[in-house]
C-alpha cells in the first residue's frame, strides 16, 4: 500500500501528485514531518471548504469550490500562511452581488466555482446569465 493511500485513508483526504508536492515542500521549508505536513494540509483544505459556508451565510447562495480552485488556494496557503482571509474576502467580492443577480434572473442557486471563474468572474458571470454550461469556454491561466 501508498504513503499516498496511507495517508488518504488515515486522514479521509485526498492527496493528489500537487498535494504531495506541496507536503514536500512544507517538509523541506519548515522542517516538519511529513505527518504533520499532511495534518496542516488536510485542516487548511477543511478551512478553504468552510467559505463555501460563509458565502451561503452571507448571500443565500451555494458555492462549490472545485478541486483546482482548492490546490490553488492551498499553494497560496503554503507559500503564504496569511492568505485565507484574502482568499475569503476575495471570493465575496467576486461573486457575492454578481452570483445574487444571476439567481435572480435564472432562479439558480448553486455555482461551481473554478480557477478559470477565479481569474475572469465576469467572463463567468455572464456565462451563468446566459444559461451556460459550467464550464467556460477558455483556457485557465495561473495567476
């Protein structure tokens, strides 16, 4: 059996070859054990998922933060301990009003979010006012 499984298993966390590579450098950075490296990942992937919450709470609407947009944000978090609050705060200041309008003139409540609808809310946005597909029709660049 995988470290890989092992760890999955152990922790009901998916640890995908990005993960582990961050794991790696969390081990290497900050002289901590691979464990406990997995632990920090798997409570900071728990605290990325608890904005989803948060945005229910504050606009009635439902967010999925797909597996892209949560290994995107875990680099951050990785690279920049202080980056949640910002992660927080921008999500909500993307989407907030312009997911509230589409439900008005759509009537749907539940948005999947991506690194490509991250990068271009707009460009997602409108997509969703069009009654489009999830997926948007351009290619996703890092930021």
């Amino acid at each position: 059996v995988s470290n890989e499984r092992v760890f999955a298993h152990k922790y009901n966390f998916e640890l995908t070859e990005k993960r582990l590579d961050m794991v790696a450098e969390m081990y290497g950075r900050h002289s901590i054990d691979v464990d406990y490296a997995v632990q920090s990942l798997h409570k900071y992937t728990k605290m990325i998922k608890n904005v989803e919450l948060l945005f229910f709470d504050e606009h009635g609407l439902n967010i999925v933060l797909e597996d892209d947009v949560l290994d995107f944000a875990l680099e951050k978090i990785v690279q920049e301990q202080a980056y949640l609050e910002v992660f927080s705060n921008e999500i909500n200041a993307r989407f907030g009003d312009a997911l509230k309008l589409v439900h008005e003139k759509t009537g749907a409540s539940r948005f999947f979010i991506n690194v490509a609808a991250l990068e271009n809310p707009e460009a997602f946005v409108a997509e969703q006012l069009r009654g489009g597909s999830i997926v948007l029709p351009y290619e996703s660049k890092r930021v």
